[in-house]
C-alpha cells in the first residue's frame, strides 16, 4: 500500500479547534465528495477524533488511514484514502 501522506491529498479538511462529534461529521461530508482513490487530509487537536472514532471509521468503511502526531504543533494530520 502506498504511503498516505507522501500522496497529494486532494482536500485539506481543518477541523482545528472543533471537538466531537464535529470532525467526524464533517470528515465523513468531504469524503462524500471524493472520487475513488482520492486522499483526505483532515488537521484535527481532539485526540478522541485523532486516535478514535475518525480511524474507526475508516476500518468499518475499509479506507485506507494514517494518522501522523505533531508533538510540536500539537495537532495530529489524518490521511484517509477514498476507495
């Protein structure tokens, strides 16, 4: 499998500052609108969404995810794969 966040993601989702359910909410709505084979990048600061229900999602939906920390600027960087 390629490496998610090496690829150009077609949408960058910013849900910084939002807290659940929001950034679930709103990253299933732009997933929506992706064709097959595109790359969601979502910036989130709420670690349920980060290291819970958004990669979650993703495993029932059967989409490809990584999800990288950024312990310096305090905020996680989530790369979903539309398939």
């Amino acid at each position: 499998m390629a490496d998610l966040k090496t690829m150009e993601p077609k949408e960058t989702l910013d849900v910084l500052g939002r807290v659940c359910p929001y950034p679930l909410v709103l990253t299933k709505k732009a997933l929506q609108k992706l064709e097959s084979g595109d790359v969601l990048k979502v910036l989130t600061d709420a670690p349920a969404s980060a290291e819970d229900t958004i990669p979650r999602f993703c495993e029932k939906q059967g989409y490809p995810v990584e999800v990288v920390k950024l312990e310096d600027k305090g905020y996680w960087e989530i790369y979903i794969q539309k398939k």
